[in-house]
C-alpha cells in the first residue's frame, strides 16, 4: 500500500500545561499545495514545527515516504522551511545564503555556486548575488528565502506566514508567483496562513485548524460552500449562521423554525428528526437584498446599520435582531436601483437549497 | 554605499542642531574627560621632556628619554613581552569564556541565568589584590593545589612565577566581564537564524561556527579587547603571580620610577602603553562593527 509523501498521525504536542496541537491526523500527497489556516494559537505553525523537526511530538508519529521522522534532527531531514521573518543571514550575501543549505550538504564549490546562481536567475536575482541581505527590498528577500529553501530539491517545502510582512500590493503578486512556482516544479507545499484569500488562492487543499485539532480538510470549495462544523462556518468567508429547530421534513428539505422566520433547506444526511436543533449557513455572497417583502424562498428583514465598500464588492450589514448582524455581500451594480442609506429597512432573501445544514455533532 | 548615503545627512543634521537638553547631558562627561584624561595625557606627553636632577624632576625640552628608552634592548623586549602577554591572556580568557557564555545564553533556564548573571558579578564584590593573593596560596610550590595533587603522586608543578601563575591571575581578572560580554551579544542572537541554519542541514557545532559566532561578532571582538586592555595594563599578576620575572611595562614602569625617581622616563613607557591601547581598540572597533562587503 502506497501511502501519502507526508503522514502526520495522532500527532499531539504539549508545552507543560499545555497542548498546542491535541491528536493531528494529516495525510500530504506528492505535489499538492496544502494551506494550514486557522487563527492564532491553533497550532498550525507548532504543526509545521514538528514537520522541520524543530519541535519533537509529545505522541503519534510523522512519516516522510513511510519513514518514521520523530527522533530526527532538523539538520538531519531535508524539510526546508521559509521563516515568518525569512531569516535570511545577515552576516552572509545572497549567494551565500542560497548555497548554504548545498554546502552543509557538502556540495563541492563550484557546482553549489553554479546551482545558486540557476536559483538566483529563475527567481530573477543574478544581478543580487554579491550584495548584502539589508540591500535588498521585500519582495527580493522574499525570493532570495524561497531560493535558499529550494536550492537543494528538497520533496516537501514548508512556508510558515511568509507573505505575511509584505504591503497588500506586493503579496498578491508573490502569491501567485508562489502558485506558479509549485506548479512548474511538481515539489509538495505546506503553507501555514492566517489568511483565508491567500489559502484559497493559492492552495489545491485547505485543512482548518482550530484548538490544536484539524477542524477540516477538504478544496477550498468544500470548505467555503460546505463548512463541516461552526467554527469552520465562522471562520471562513462571510457566513451567516442561523440557529433553529426542525419542524417539518418533506420532499427533500427540512424545514427550520428560527427567531427569524421559518427557512427551508436542503435535507442533510443523515437526515435529521422533528424538533432537532441545527445551525443553517448562508453564504453572504448568495443573499439578495431588496428594500420591499414578497422576494421567493427564504427571507428575513432587518435594519440596515452599516456597509463595508472594497472595491467593486459591498457587504451590507443588516440587524436583524437577537444580536444577530445578518451580511449580505453584492456587487455594487447590482446594488445601483436600491438606497441603502443607514437605519433602513431592508429585506434579505436566498433560494432555499443554498441554505447548508450544519452537520450535527 | 547605500548605508553612507542615508547615515551621512543624519550625522550632519544632529551636528547642527546640538540642542541644550543634549549639552545637559552630554557636558558632565566631556568636562570629566578633559579633567581626567586629556589634561592629564597632555601632561604625560611634556613630562616626556622633562630631566631628573639630583633626584629632582626639572622642567625641560630634553629627548634624551625617549632615546634611552628606545635604545634599550630590553625596554623593546618587554614592549613586545607585554604585547604577547596581553594577546594570550585577551585570546584564552575569550576562548574559555565561550562555552560557559553560550550555555548561560542558550541553554539556561531563566532561573538559571540570572543566578548566572549574579554569580559573575560577585567576584566584583572582592578586591582583585586580595583575589589575587588567594590565588598565591594555592598555587605556589607547597600550596593547596600541590598538596592536593600530591595525593595522587602527582607534582609539585611550578605555577608560581610562572607565564601559566601570570595566565591565572589574568584570567581572575578578566573572565567574569568577558563571560558577561559575550553573554549580552550571544542574547541578541536571533534564535530564528539558529533554527533557520539547523533546518538547511546545519549541525549543531557547525551552526555554532557558522552563524552565532559570526552573528555575534561585535560582542565577542569587544569582550575580547577588553580583556586584552585589563591585561595589558596590569600590574598585580605579572608580580604576584608571575613574581616580576619577566618584567612587563606595568613593572617596568613600577621600577622606572622606583629606582632614581625617574618619572619622565615612566612617562615614556606609559605613554608607550596608552598609544599601543588606543591603536588596538580602534582596530578592534573597526573589525567588530565592518560589514563585509561581498564580490562575485
């Protein structure tokens, strides 16, 4: 049985008191792109840690190509890491910061400088080699980094947060230079993010970790369009979560009294019983807004208190009563008929089978 | 030449504005300079000239100091003694400070290292003379030391008036603030190059050679320098436990001064000292701050 590039299993870590990552269980396959995401302290980056061998698992067992990796040391796996802050030594050029890694492998001279130099060019660096790291701008360290991580051909390379100290500008195109970059060299990527646009832009899989467990793992569709429990839900794009009780089940959808009005939605599996209490998810991006009642399928009403405008996207945000701010997110032309001016009383509409059933636990 | 294009104009505008809340700070210290240090070199430098008569210093404008001195072999030899003696004691006391730095900065506990820190500062807390004199007790020929390896069949070693008895003596002086030195500059090693090294496939005593020490550099060179000036400058080892044979230009000048008053001719050999430390801390700063510049 052939099993996957990167097996994490019942991975735990504790720090005393303290466990970071509570039983992990993650399979990497050969050439994916798989983006770590979840808030602060969920143990993502302890994850990767562990990965590069630079914290040891408290239980379970990491396997690179079937080879148990726990007892080695970082300086004996081939799993380079691009750091948060790079760091890329100071002390040393740029070219010297990309032989380095083909040096501690004993790579003679010439060969180790003719294979940075190839590096340095595909990352469009040459004319960099002999300067200091502190000559350089973001976007170049950016590259030198992912350079010296590459340099030795490595299965698997880790980024941890790498685009994280770069200006909005700078990282959309570093990450599609990344994406790019992956494809061509077929090399499997674990990249650790906060940030879901950078996860979903960039990645093929997308594991959402929360309280040191992996709340989710699945394309960066399912996990949008079908969130596996509430913290996912919550976390991911502009969910709206309504909580309700089944009333009726006929045809295929589920009926849901809220204190907001009663909602149909496609029936989940398994199916749920009568007076079961569920959460629906609506997806911002799938509710439409109208400022007069009698719109089709589920609706609801509220005040309108304020609107986020980014660029050719605005989300609506409507009180629709119980402390729930119900979002609403359009395009600003389709937006251009209704005046949506503050305190408002709008109404918010979606097609019953893009309500999604959170599965119960 | 990046770095001298941003820096230059900002020395330039501090220059111009010197403020008074900076002269407020800034002046205790400049007066307390011109009092102690320059008045008095300045000083040093005239009584160069000056004769001895009958015992009596005589105000002069007389050469023949600095062409006694120079024409002596062993006031040469000792220059060149007293050199070596620094350098070896700046280089050992530096080399055993290391490990005992890095495990302090690396390996400790918090705990751990602020007992550390005040273990090194205790040793302050004594006289180096009285340090010094302990030191007789247990190194000389019939000392603890000797008694204590006699047990074993061992001995006696001849530490006593010895360059190793000087050596120790240096050490005692030196190596709580080289360890202490060392120490704040191996703190400020970013512990991600660390990882970052170790994760290219960098061994731990590698990553040690390869990107702390050279990280830590300036420290290093400094706690280094320091150790060369104390050593350099001393004068209770080199007697106490080196018992002034071989001379070194401390003694020298002890001897100068003992032997017909001559303190003109002190003043030569002291001012022989100041030059060589000044010339040795600026090349030590240079070293300890250059940036390599790389070509390819």
């Amino acid at each position: 049985m052939s099993e996957a590039l990167l097996v994490l299993d019942k991975v735990v870590k504790r720090f005393g008191e303290h466990t970071a990552v509570d039983g992990v269980d993650l399979q990497i396959s050969k050439g994916e792109f798989l983006a770590i995401m979840g808030p602060s302290g969920c143990g993502k980056t302890t994850t990767l840690r562990m990965i590069a061998g630079l914290e040891q698992p408290s239980a379970g067992e990491i396997r690179l190509n079937g080879t148990r990796m726990n007892e080695l040391k970082p300086w004996q796996r081939d799993t380079p890491l691009v750091w948060q802050n790079l760091a890329l030594f100071p002390h040393l050029s740029v070219l010297k910061n990309v032989e380095f890694g083909l040096k501690m492998r004993n790579v003679a001279a010439r060969e180790r400088r003719e294979r940075s130099m190839n590096w340095l060019e595909r990352m469009g660096l040459a004319e960099y080699a002999g300067r200091n790291i502190a000559q350089l701008s973001g976007g170049e360290r950016q590259r030198v980094a992912i350079a010296r991580a590459l340099v030795t051909e490595p299965e698997i390379l880790l980024l941890d947060e790498p685009l994280s100290a770069l200006d909005a500008h700078l990282r959309v195109r570093m990450q599609s230079e990344i994406t790019q970059l992956q494809k061509q060299l077929g090399i499997t990527f674990a990249y650790v993010t906060h940030n879901q646009s950078e996860a979903f832009a960039m990645a093929s899989r997308v594991a959402i970790m929360n309280g040191g467990l992996i709340q989710q793992i699945g394309s960066p569709r399912e996990v949008y369009r079908a969130p596996a429990n509430h913290f996912v839900a919550e976390f991911v794009g502009s969910n709206n979560i309504l909580s309700g009780t089944v009333t009726a089940l006929e045809g295929g959808q589920v009926t849901v009294q809220t204190a907001w009005g009663s909602f149909n939605a496609p029936t989940p599996e398994p199916a749920p019983k009568t007076g079961d209490a569920l959460e629906l998810v609506v997806s911002a991006d799938l509710v439409a807004v109208s400022d007069s009642a009698g719109a089709e399928g589920n609706v609801l009403s509220g005040e309108l208190i304020s609107e986020e405008f980014i660029g050719s996207i605005i989300t609506l945000y409507i009180d629709i009563g119980d402390g729930i701010v119900f979002r609403a997110q359009k395009q600003q032309h389709e937006l251009d008929a209704l005046d949506y001016s503050s305190g408002r009383k709008l109404f918010a509409s979606w097609r019953p089978e893009h309500t999604y059933v959170l599965p119960q636990i | 030449m990046a770095d001298k294009a941003l820096t230059q104009p900002t020395a330039g505008t501090a220059a111009r504005n010197v403020d008074g809340y900076a002269l407020f700070w800034g002046l205790p210290l400049a007066l307390w300079q011109l009092v102690f240090f320059v008045a008095p070199l300045v000083f040093l430098v005239v009584m160069t000239f000056w004769t001895v008569k009958n015992f009596r210093l005589t105000p002069d404008f007389d050469t023949v100091n600095w062409v006694n001195m120079f024409s002596k072999g062993y006031v040469i030899d000792t220059y060149f003694r007293t050199l070596w003696y620094g350098a070896l004691g700046a280089v050992v006391c530096s080399v055993l400070a290391f490990p005992a730095s890095y495990a302090l900065a690396f390996k400790a506990s918090p705990v751990v290292q602020r007992i550390g820190l005040f273990m090194l500062i205790t040793p302050f807390f004594t006289s180096y003379l009285v340090r010094i004199y302990s030191w007789q007790a247990v190194v000389s020929d019939n000392g603890v030391l000797n008694n204590l390896l006699g047990v074993f069949g061992l001995g006696p070693f001849n530490i006593l008036g010895t360059l190793l008895g000087t050596m120790v003596g240096y050490i005692t002086l030196t190596l709580p603030l080289v360890i202490l030195l060392q120490f704040f500059s191996l703190s400020g090693v970013d512990r991600n190059y660390i990882e970052a090294a170790q994760n290219l496939g960098c061994g731990r005593l590698r990553t040690v050679f390869l990107v702390i020490i050279p990280l830590a550099k300036t420290g290093i060179i400094l706690a280094g320098t320091f150790a060369f000036i104390l050593c350099f400058g001393d004068l209770v080892s080199p007697t106490s436990l080196g018992s002034s044979k071989p001379p070194t230009l401390s003694i020298l000048i002890v001897d100068t001064v003992k032997q017909g008053n001559n303190w003109p001719r002190a003043a030569v050999v002291a001012l022989m000292m100041v030059l060589t430390l000044i010339v040795v801390a600026f090349t030590a700063i240079f070293f300890a701050y250059r940036v390599k510049k790389e070509k390819t």
